[in-house]
C-alpha cells in the first residue's frame, strides 16, 4: 500500500496493481498521475479538476454529473471514459470506493450550491477518505482522513471539529495551498493542539510524499 500527498487536494491511493488518483487540479504535478489506473473528481473546481490532466493517461474517470457535464465540453475525448456516481454508491475503480455526500460546502449563502462526491476507498484493510470541499461525514470508521485544512468556505474550528467528528487515527492535510506558510503554521498548530489528545494524529507533507503507514 502507498498513499502519496500531491499538489493542494490531490492524493494518489496505490494497492496491489491499482493506482487511484483523486483531484488532480491545476496546483497537481503531471507526474502524480504517471502510471494511474483510475482518476477520481469530486468536483469542478479548476484547484480539483484539470482536463489537461485527464487527457495525458488514458485511464476510466469516476465523477459526479456536472463535472461529465464539463468534460463533454472540455475534453469530449475524456467524456467518453466516464463513468458518473451517484451518492451511496459503490463501485469499483480498481479498488473499492464508495460515493459520500452530494454538496459542495457553503461558500456564502448568496451563491449557488455546487454539486461534490467525496470517496471512500479500500485499500486492503486500510480504509481512506477523501471528502472534496465538504464536511460530510463517511458515515463509517475510516484508518485515514484527508483534511482540508485552508478553503474560502472553512473556518479553523470547523476543521478540527470535523477531524474529531469523524475520528480517524491519522489525519493528512489536504486543501492546503490557500494560505500562506504562515497561515499554515496556525492551523497546524491549532490541529496539533486538539487532535492528539483524542489519540489522533495530524500531518501535513509536502506535495510527492508518502504517507507513512
């Protein structure tokens, strides 16, 4: 098993011979998805969906249906490997996911909601979520949380709060190129103030490093 942090909300999911990789946007290095088997988009959002990306591996695309909305104008060469998902659902990309949540998270109350799939997937007895920009909870124990740690529609707490909501050991920052390093320093320490005492683990890696399990 292999768990790699990318650029900003991208992470590459190895087990066996798959190769899962979740959100390549605009801030990913090509190279996250060299060797990729499936892609995984949450959503639209250019920092989480790149079609440039999606047209340099010519892997099976799991998505919700606005984003194949997208892609049938951005790249209707890529649309043609998509398979759409709806909430609850589970399928399989290699390995086993599962389809969370439908919404993305409210950036400001005057603006339209926007549609968002986090993943649940399997690796081996390992279990690993990533949400998309959303706080919804899997909805089971998970071994990993990918957490957003700096968005236009996240405050600190509701960040810690969610990590110990859904109450995974580990918890890897994702989301994270919205703030400065300085910025990122606070929230780190704000995460590693009140997640350890609940037995949680919090870690923030730079963009090509492997999560070490």
């Amino acid at each position: 098993m292999r768990i790699t942090k990318f650029g900003h909300a991208c992470v590459r999911f190895e087990h066996g011979d798959a190769a899962v990789v979740v959100d390549p946007g605009v801030y990913t290095d090509p190279a996250a998805l060299a060797g990729a088997t499936a892609v995984l988009i949450t959503h639209e959002h250019p920092d989480h969906y790149h079609p440039d990306h999606l047209r340099s591996v010519d892997v099976p695309v799991w998505t919700i249906g606005a984003v194949a909305d997208r892609l049938r104008e951005d790249a209707p060469d890529v649309a043609e490997r998509v398979t759409v998902v709806a909430p609850g659902e589970r399928f399989e990309a290699g390995l086993p996911v599962t389809a969370v949540g439908e919404l993305h998270a409210v950036i400001h109350p005057e603006f339209p909601r926007f549609h968002n799939s986090g993943y649940l997937l399997e690796l081996g007895d390992v279990r690993a979520y990533h949400p998309g920009d959303a706080l919804t909870p899997p909805g089971t124990d998970v071994d990993l949380l990918c957490l957003p740690v700096s968005a236009p529609w996240l405050k600190a707490s509701e960040a810690i709060d969610f990590a110990r909501d859904v109450g995974a050991p580990r918890n890897l920052a994702i989301h994270d190129r919205i703030y400065s390093e300085a910025g990122l320093g606070i929230i780190d320490g704000h995460l590693d103030k009140f997640l350890p005492p609940a037995g949680q683990r919090y870690e923030r890696l730079a963009d090509g490093t492997d999560v070490a399990w």
